[in-house]
C-alpha cells in the first residue's frame, strides 16, 4: 500500500482581505439573500393564504362606490406552488371568484358583481369574506372585507371673504368641502373622499380647478382670486365639490361688489363759464375771470387727488398749471369740481384742458379735454322786431304786451339785461335772450302807432356793441269776440260729425269769430279728454265784415270723461277771449254683439191695390219702435244706419220693392221710419215680407258700442183686389190641384165614367125598343077595330049581339095582356135585357158581389114599413148610381166610379169657376168657395144622407115629380098611359078611337124618350156637362 508522502514544506502567506472585498461579499450576500426569500416562503408557506382583499367600483378607488354602479373583488393569493384556481376563492363559502391570474407575488383573483354592466346598490356599506380552499375542499384562509356604496353628494360652503368691496387688490375666499356616504348607521363617520374643487363665474372668465384627491371627509382652504378677474359691480363666485366617485354637489355662490375702475371724467359736462355762458369765443388780448368746471363720476372719489392742468387758456400764468380743483357732491357718485382762472387767449385753435384723479381705492384715471376758441370782434345785429302777430307788412302789439327780436350773434352770445329797448324814451331791458332772439315782456306801449329801437347801449357778453335798429308797431288793446261755438265728434265709429264724441274718434270744433283787425290763432284746451293737448291749434278764414270762420280738428280722444273745452280766440296783437262749454267723451263697448234693443213695426197702408200696381208707384210707410231690453240701464241711440231691405216676393222685371228709404233717425230717435217704394207691377203674389237692416250704435253706461248692433225689421205688406186676368198664387196653385183631377188615374175614372153612363142610356133604348114593340101589336089594334065594326050601336043588337059579345071578349083579354106586358115591362128590365144591363144598372150584380148586393137590400127592406112599399121595399128607393157609400156597400162597379166622378167635377168646377169667374171677371173668389162647398154639401154629404131609406124614399119621388116637371111631354104620355089598360074594360061602342088615342100618347111618349136617351149619349160623348173636359179643352 502506497501512501502520500506529507509535504514538509511551509504554508503560504495569507493576506488579511480589504475592506471593499468585504463590502462587495456583504452585498452579495445580501442579493442571494431576497432572491431565496420567495423559496423559501413558498416552503415555509406551501399550504396557501389570502394576501389581500379588495372591494371598489368603476372609479377604481378601494373600499366605495357609486349606487349605480359595478362592483369588483379582488383577493391576492400567496403561498400556492401554482395559480389559484377560481373554484378555490369563494365569495363567502359558495360563490366561486371569475377568474384567476397569476403574478410576481402569488395568484391575483377577481368577481364582478354584476357579471356585465351596471346594477343599483344599496347606500350603506356591504361588508363580506373571501375564502381559500385547497384541492380538496379545506379552508386554508379567509379574511373579510366591506364596501361603501356612496349615494350622497358632497356639500360646499364659503366660510369667509377677505373684501366685500374690493378695489384693486387679491380677494382671499375661505371655504370648507364635506363628504358623505349615505343616511345609513353603516355610513356614519365613512366617505369616498374629495376629489376636486372648481372655482367659476357665469360669464366664464374663468374655470379653475383645485386637485384635493383625499379619502378625508372634511377639506378646509382658501382660494386667492384678483378682483381684476372680476367684472366691475356686484359680482359673484361660484364653487362646486366632486367625491371620489365623481358625485358633484350643487353649485354655491357668495356674493361681493369690485371696483376696479378709476374716476371717470364726463365729457359732456365739461364747461368754460364767462357771466353763466359756456364760452368757446374770444377777444384777442383782453382776460376774462372764467370758471373752469367738470363732473366727476365715482362712488369714493378722493376729492384731494383731482388736479387740473389749462396750460393753453393762460399760457403766462403758472398757476393754471396742476391746479388743485374744488369738489362738491351734486349728485349720486357725482361730484362737480371748479378751477377759477384768468381767461387769456390770443389766438384761435384747438385749447387743451387735462384731468386727473384717484378714488379711495386706489383706482387712477386721467382725461384730455379739447375746445376750440373763435375770436369775437363783432356785436349783435337786429333783424327784426314784431310783436304778437303780423297783417301784411303791419306788426301787432298789446299795451304792455311782448315784442321779439330776431337777431344775429355769431360770438358768445348775448345777455338780457345787456340787451336794451328804447321806448318813449324809456330802455328797457329784455327778459331773455337766446343765440338767435331776445324777448321784452311788459313793454310799455300806448293804443296807436307805435316806433321802438335798439339801445346803443346793447353788446354781447364780451363786450362788443349791437347795432342799431328801429321798427313801427300799431299797439291794439281790443280782444276779439267769440260768436258761436259748434263741437261735435267726428269719425272713428260713425265716420261722420255726431253730437257725441268717444275714445278714439277726433273732436271738431267750429268757432264763429268777430274781429276788426286780423286774427292770430285759435286754440282750444282738451287735456280733459286727451293728454298733451292743452293747446290744439286750429285755423282762421276771413269770412268778411270782420268775421272769421275758425276751425280745430283734435287728436283721437284717449279718455273718457267728463270735463270742459276751454276755447282760446287771439288776435294778431295777442288779444285774446275765451269761451267755456262742458263736454263729455265716452269709452267704447268692445263687445262684438251689443243687444240693448228689442224692435216691432207698424205700416201704413198695410195691403196695396193690385188693380193700381201696374199704374203708379205704390208706398209704404213703416215706423219701426225700438224697445229697450228688460234688464238694460237706459240706453240712448246715437246713429241709425240703414243697411237696405230684401224681400221675398219679385216683380216681373225684377225687384219689387223698388227703393227703400230711411227717416226720423237722429241721435236719440227710437221711431225711425222706413219708405218703402214697390215699383210697378202687376202684383202676382199675396203678400211680400219684407226684412229691413238697421245697424244701431248706441251709448250706455258711458259707452259707446263699437260694433252696431243690427236690429232686422220684418214688415208684411199684403195686396188685395187683382189684376184683370189674373189670379194670386194661392188660387192658382188651387186652380192646378183641381187641373190634376183632368189627369192620369182622375182622367180614366172620368173616362170609365162616361162609358157608364152611354151604356145605361144604351141600355135605356134597349127597353124603350122593347116597350114600343109591345105598343105596336097588330093583334090588339085588329082585335079592337073588329070590336069596334061588330058591336056598332048602329047596327042591330039582336042580329050581331053574339059576334060583338065575342068579339069584345077577345079585345079585353087582349088588350090586358098588352097593358100588363108593358107595365111589367117599366118594373124591371130584367125580363127583356141581358146580363150586362143588370150588371150597368146595378140591379143585379154576378157572383159574390151579387150575394153582397142581395144581403144589403135584405138588411135595408127589414127595416119596418118597407112592406108597405110593395115588392121593391126600401132598397128600390135607395140608387147605388146616386150614392157613392151605397155603391161600395153593394159592390155597384158602375155606382163607385160615378160617384169619384161626381167628387172629381166638383174639383173642376172649382177649377173653372177660378179661371172664369175670379181670374177673367175678377169676382172675389168667396164666390168659387161658396159654389164648392154647396157642390160638396149636395153631392158628398148628400150621398151619406141617401143611405136612410125613408129620406131615398123621398128622394125618389121627387125626382118623379122633378122629371115630370121638366119633361111635360114624357109626363102627360105617362098619365095618358096609365089610362090606356082602363080602355081596355070599356065597351067600344062601335069605335077604337079611346085605345087608339091611348096607344099613341104612349108610343110617341117612348119616342121622346128614346130620344132624350139618344140625346144624352150624344151629349155624354161630347163631355156637355164635364167640367174636367171643359178644362182639358182650355189648357
């Protein structure tokens, strides 16, 4: 085994290392040091723990926020060997953290509350804990944290101001913030802290802002401003605090007044006085005592600091040269200050005056005046002198009246009592004077001719003499006359001159003037009823014979009173009479419908002639009476205008009423009255109505209606009598009722009824012609000249008595059969005609109109006393063609249409009982109503009345005797007739004549009456008798 030999040889030297060696391992040392420090705690502290926590909102300020707002948590995370995980950091126990990160010092984690956007909070502080939890659910750290939820606004307030009235100096503002979080017990004592603090104005002449950014509820300080930054006056600071979460408080202001302007100097109010005149003239070499004088504007002028320099208005003289001046208040913050100076200019120019002064302040101001000075080497010159009015060339004076002169004075001006007039001896001085004229009162003048100068005496204010100057003046002490005074109002609500005069209209005076001279004006005082117009000028014209017309026409009348007009008559030398009237302007009643008036009227005549409406212009007069409504004070009409008249009825050449006309409508009328004119015409009308405007203004309760109030008329005026030829409207509108009884569905029942009443005079032949055929037997006249030739008494009985027995026999039964034939034969027509002239004549109707007919005439012949009557009872007596009601209750086709025909012709007869007897002869139309109503009685009414059996009884009889009467032939062949079966029983006697004569007075009987029969369908076809066909024809 080997072994190493040990060295024998001595150690090395060590050397003692230096002190920047032992700083430079100290500090690395050090370095190693914290850069282990991290491991070593992530060893030490392996389990994990919660840094940190932190609460706040969008203005990222730790522990508050705003209301509305969102809320962020962070916990730092230390001592985890990786990032944290969000499920591992709860809000509480449950409500994991967003998200993770991680950093230089551990793990940064965070939740948001809402997750996005904004939510609204409660304002309290919410306090809460964050817990760590390991991979398996331990806690390993929790730690609580709160947030303040900031709803109030922070509060300002200014707690004092170095100035109240600050001149030129800095104006110090003293002020206190205040924050708050909310009203909750949570919050008390707790805030987000001042932000900032903004100083402004209202005009912005300045922002400023001043940065606090502190969490302490209460900030004191002051603000250090220029009173220059401010406007001159009465000036205000406005301040507002902002939190840290940016709540602003309401604006606060503190008032305070700055003056930072020097005096001021009024240019206008500068003068140079010379004996009270400003003076701007001169006279070379010649001095002036003169006073300098300003006004000086300020609320503390230091009255000691004025000085004034006027170098230029005296250049010898040292003392006008920061000359201190004279101050005295004069006004509110206005002193006037005063130099006294010797006046000495030798030339002309510009002359410079120069100001200064200070106010208590401390404010500085100067002011450069300049003047220009003329020389003035020339006196006043005379013009003329007049006195109080002129006639052509001749001046008018008064005894100790006035006189003007009108002068030229191109210097510095005159001065009254410098100015004097020579009279009788006497100088007087004038009164006033102005740059152009001078002015003597109370000039001692005599009645006549009249000569005044210019003293020679007179001058200008600097001394230079005025030239002479004399004038005649004719002096008259005579004032004039007023005459006549005429006032009245005029235009505005009338347009015309009225009696009364209201606010708005103009007054017009007319004054009637004596005067021998010439008149120099007129005025009249009428500051009564209208301000400034205490003097209203009016003209003059010479009416001749020393009259004069004079006239004043005022500005609109702007009250309403009571009060006087005084007049005012002046002559040309200043004479002057006056003449007093009282007078009264009213207001004006604004009202658009002003309803005092209530209205009725009354004419005369009341209805016109129609017979003289084509002749003459016929005239109506209507008055109108105006009643004053029931509750209305005393009204009083100051003009009625006619607005015209309308009517409703037209002439043939158009308007009827022709003209209208108004009257009686003064101021104060309530009976106006109306002319009317109808123009000629022919009047085709009942009545006119006519409707007449009056447009009234009145006065009531001292006003004056500004709008009319329109009262409308109504007048009737009726017409009576008419035309020739002419009918009204009412009777021809009745004439054309009665015309359409001619037309249409009238027209066919006239028609139908024609045709009824051909075929029962048809129907009338028919059994004439069967009557006559019975009159004719041949057998009967055989028989009775057989009779006749065998039983002639001239022959012998005994030889032929059998034969004429025989033959008489035969003749008797004959002849009876005849007589009874043709006796039936007048009872009824049923046994000879056919079907339809039953049903024509109503005597037997078909089917159910026939039971019909048959149970009335049952019903009527039931009636007690009808047996006594025979077969026929009462029904025979009752004619359903007679009787319209009867013809409808037995279904008489034929009856029904004649009576609508009897009801429509008496409509016609109407109709032409119009058209001839009123229309053509002009009879009253009384007559057609009287015909009508007769027509209506007879033959409607009537036919009610021929229902009663006992009064057709009679009815039929009479008519008998009626025909009998009218047809003398037809009667007697009845009576002849009647005989004719009573020949019949007696013996011929050889002859045939009695049945002859008998059979011819009835055949010639049937003749007469089949023509009569024959005449009535002629006369039927021809309408004879037919009114409605007699108007057809005249249409």
């Amino acid at each position: 085994m080997s072994s190493t030999p040990i060295s024998t040889s001595p150690l090395p030297r060590v050397r003692a290392p230096s002190l920047r060696t032992m700083q430079q391992f100290f500090a690395a040392f050090i370095i190693a040091l914290v850069i282990s420090l991290p491991f070593y705690a992530a060893d030490v502290f392996a389990d994990g723990a919660i840094g940190s926590v932190a609460a706040k909102g969008k203005d990222n300020v730790n522990g508050v926020m705003r209301a509305t707002d969102g809320l962020v948590i962070e916990a730092a995370i230390t001592g985890l060997a990786g990032t944290a995980l969000p499920s591992q950091v709860r809000l509480g126990t449950s409500q994991n953290f967003d998200t993770c990160s991680r950093g230089m010092n551990g793990s940064l984690c965070r939740i948001r509350f809402p997750p996005s956007g904004e939510q609204t909070f409660d304002a309290k502080e919410m306090p809460f804990t964050v817990t760590l939890f390991d991979e398996s659910n331990a806690t390993l750290d929790s730690k609580p944290g709160s947030v303040l939820v900031d709803g109030a606004k922070p509060t300002f307030a200014f707690t004092s101001i170095s100035s109240q009235n600050a001149g030129n100096e800095d104006i110090t503002f003293s002020y206190t913030a205040k924050d708050t979080a909310c009203q909750d017990s949570s919050c008390s004592g707790k805030c987000s802290g001042i932000r900032k603090v903004e100083f402004f104005t209202l005009d912005n002449a300045f922002n400023d802002m001043v940065d606090v950014n502190t969490r302490s509820c209460t900030y004191s300080s002051t603000y250090v401003k220029p009173a220059s930054s401010f406007a001159t006056g009465q000036a205000a600071l406005f301040a507002r605090v902002t939190d840290m979460v940016g709540q602003a408080s309401n604006p606060l202001s503190i008032t305070f007044a700055v003056d930072a302007t020097g005096p001021l100097f009024l240019p206008d109010s500068m003068k140079i006085l010379y004996r009270g005149k400003d003076l701007s003239y001169f006279v070379p070499g010649k001095s002036f005592p003169a006073i300098v004088q300003v006004n000086i504007t300020d609320s503390a002028l230091n009255a000691n600091t004025v000085v004034g320099s006027f170098q230029d208005l005296n250049p010898a003289d040292a003392s006008v040269r920061n000359a201190r001046g004279r101050c005295a208040s004069t006004g509110p913050n206005v002193s006037t200050c005063t130099w006294n100076i010797n006046l000495r200019i030798s030339t002309a120019g510009l002359k410079q005056l120069i100001f200064n002064a200070s106010d208590s302040k401390g404010n500085y101001e100067a002011a450069t005046f300049v003047r220009t000075f003329t020389a003035d080497t020339t006196g006043p010159q005379v013009l003329s002198i007049a006195g109080a009015g002129s006639a052509g060339d001749t001046l008018f004076a008064r005894p100790m009246g006035s006189l003007q002169a009108a002068i030229t004075e191109n210097g510095a001006g005159m001065l009254p009592g410098e100015m004097l007039l020579s009279v009788q001896g006497q100088q007087v001085a004038a009164t006033n004077c102005t740059a152009t004229s001078c002015t003597w009162d109370n000039v001692p003048l005599t009645e006549g001719a009249e000569e005044v100068s210019i003293s020679s005496s007179s001058a200008d204010i600097l001394g230079n003499k005025a030239l002479s100057f004399s004038q005649a003046i004719t002096v008259d002490s005579r004032a004039p006359e007023i005459r006549k005074v005429i006032i009245q109002g005029i235009g505005g609500l009338t347009g015309v001159p009225s009696d009364f005069a209201a606010v708005g209209d103009r007054i017009g005076i007319l004054v009637n003037v004596s005067e021998e001279t010439q008149m120099g004006g007129i005025t009249a005082d009428l500051s009564d009823f209208i301000p400034n117009a205490a003097a209203a000028q009016g003209t003059c014209e010479n009416a001749g014979t020393n009259m004069f017309l004079c006239t004043i026409v005022s500005d609109p009348v702007e009250m309403a009173a009571t009060g006087t007009v005084v007049i005012t008559a002046s002559d040309a030398a200043g004479n002057s009479a006056t003449f007093q009237k009282p007078m009264q302007t009213y207001g004006v009643d604004t009202s658009t419908a002003p309803n005092y008036w209530s209205s009725s009227v009354s004419c005369s005549p009341q209805a016109l002639d129609r017979e003289l409406g084509p002749l003459i212009e016929q005239r109506v007069y209507c008055t109108v009476m105006l009643y004053r409504r029931s509750g209305q004070t005393t009204p009083k009409t100051i003009d009625i205008s006619f607005a015209g008249c309308t009517g409703d009825g037209a002439g043939s050449n158009g308007n009827l009423i022709q003209s209208a006309e108004l009257f009686n409508a003064k101021p104060g009328s309530t009976t106006p009255l109306i002319k009317l004119v109808f123009g000629r015409d022919s009047l085709k009308i009942n009545e006119v109505s006519t409707s007449c405007k009056l447009n009234i203004l009145s006065i009531a309760n001292g006003m004056v209606t500004q709008t009319p109030e329109t009262e409308i008329v109504h007048a009737t005026t009726q017409f009576y009598n008419n035309p020739l030829g002419t009918v009204d409207e009412s009777v021809q509108a009745k004439i054309d009722e009665a015309m359409e009884k001619t037309r249409g569905v009238w027209k066919l029942i006239g028609i139908l009824s024609k045709i009824s009443k051909i075929a029962q005079q048809v129907c009338s032949i028919f059994k004439s012609l069967k009557d006559l055929d019975g009159y004719l037997s041949t057998g009967v006249f055989a028989a009775e000249k057989g009779a006749a030739a065998l039983c002639n008494p001239l022959s012998s009985i005994t030889t032929l008595g059998t034969a004429c027995t025989s033959a008489e026999a035969a003749r008797k039964a004959l002849c009876n059969a005849q007589q009874t034939k043709s006796t039936n034969t007048d009872k009824g027509i049923q046994n000879y005609a056919n079907k339809f002239c039953n049903w024509v004549n109503c005597e037997q109707n078909p089917g159910i109109l026939g039971d019909m007919q048959k149970g009335i005439t049952g019903m009527v012949n039931s009636l007690p006393g009808s047996q006594l009557l025979g077969g026929g009872g009462y029904a025979s007596a009752l004619n359903p063609h007679k009787s319209i009601v009867y013809a409808i209750l037995t279904g008489c086709i034929p009856g029904i249409i004649e009576g609508l025909d009897r009801y429509r012709q008496i409509d016609c007869l109407y109709a032409d009982c119009l058209k001839t007897a009123v229309q053509q002869d002009n009879l009253p139309i009384e007559v057609c109503e009287t015909l009508k109503d007769q027509a209506t009685c007879k033959y409607v009414m009537g036919e009610i009345f021929a229902l009663i059996p006992f009064v057709a009884l009679f009815d039929k009889y009479a008519g008998m005797l009626k025909d009998a009467l009218s047809d003398p032939f037809s009667a007697v062949g009845l009576g002849v007739g009647a005989l004719c079966q009573a020949t019949c029983s007696m013996p011929t006697f050889g002859t045939s004549l009695p049945y002859t004569i008998c059979q011819t007075f009835k055949v010639l009987s049937k003749i007469g009456e089949m023509v009569k029969k024959v005449q009535g369908i002629i006369q039927a076809v021809q309408g004879k008798g037919d009114y409605c066909s007699k108007l057809e024809e005249s249409e």
